[in-house]
C-alpha cells in the first residue's frame, strides 16, 4: 500500500513539475515560416501537444532575457538580431537536466526551434533543439501562437 501511495507522489509530482512559468496569452494560429524583418532573423520554437508533462509550462530564455513561455501544444516566435544567440529552457534542477542550443542566426533566415521534455523523478526539464524546417512545419500548423503579456 505505501509502495503505490509512493507511484501516485511522484507521478503528481512529475506531471505537476517544480517551477513556475509565466503567464501566457493565446494569440492567433500558424499562418507559415515567415520572417517579418529582413535585417534580422525568424526564431520559431515550439511544443508539441503531448499527455505526458502536459500540465507542465516552460519558460525559454534568449541570450539569459526571458523571451517565452510554450504550455502544452504551443509555439511563439521571434525576431532576432543576427549573430550567436543562446535559446535554452529555463529549468532549475541543479542535476544538468535540460539544454539549450546556439544558433548563429543569420538575416531574413528562418530557424525552427523543437522543445522536447526530460523526466526526473522531482523535476521538470526539457532540451531545445533544431527542428528541421519540413518537419517544424509540418508539426507546428496544429499548435496555438502564444505570447508574454
């Protein structure tokens, strides 16, 4: 009996994570891979719809500035200077779960940004990783546009 009171703690636990993110609003849908500025660059990232970790929200920072937030099935976008920027997920485990990646973002170039989640047993992490742009597309036309209030 303790064994399985012991599961459904730590199942609560993971599927309601440890930190908190900010809040987001809804914003309208895909309408494509569009770059609206040609003397910087499109950052698209996005969360795939998922059961799992789907209570969990995660926070994205640009360069160490928050800059997102992806609930559940979401994506946002941004207009960058171009140059090396740093996106990375903002988790608090001091464990190394979740990364980020570089990107030398380069003038009116589009990049697809693809948060997947991590599971530890008392945390909630995810990476962020390069999607390519066929499949970004392809996965992001079902999931919500949001953004920081």
């Amino acid at each position: 009996m303790k064994l399985k009171l012991l599961a459904i703690s730590f199942f609560i636990i993971n599927l309601m994570g440890c930190t908190t993110s900010s809040r987001v609003i809804t914003s309208g849908s895909f309408e494509g891979l569009n770059n609206s500025g040609p003397e910087k660059g499109a950052i698209f990232v996005y969360r795939d719809s998922s059961f799992a970790g789907a209570a969990n929200q995660y926070d994205v920072m640009l360069n160490g500035e928050l800059v997102g937030s992806l609930p559940n099935g979401s994506f946002f976008s941004l207009d960058v200077d171009p140059g090396e920027n740093k996106i990375e997920p903002k988790t608090l485990t001091s464990t190394g779960f979740g990364k980020g990646i570089n990107v030398t973002v380069e003038k009116g170039k589009v990049y697809c940004l693809k948060l997947t989640l991590n599971f530890c047993l008392s945390c909630k992490s995810a990476d962020i990783n390069l999607a390519e742009q066929n499949q970004c597309e392809s996965e992001i036309k079902s999931l919500s546009k949001v953004r920081l209030p």
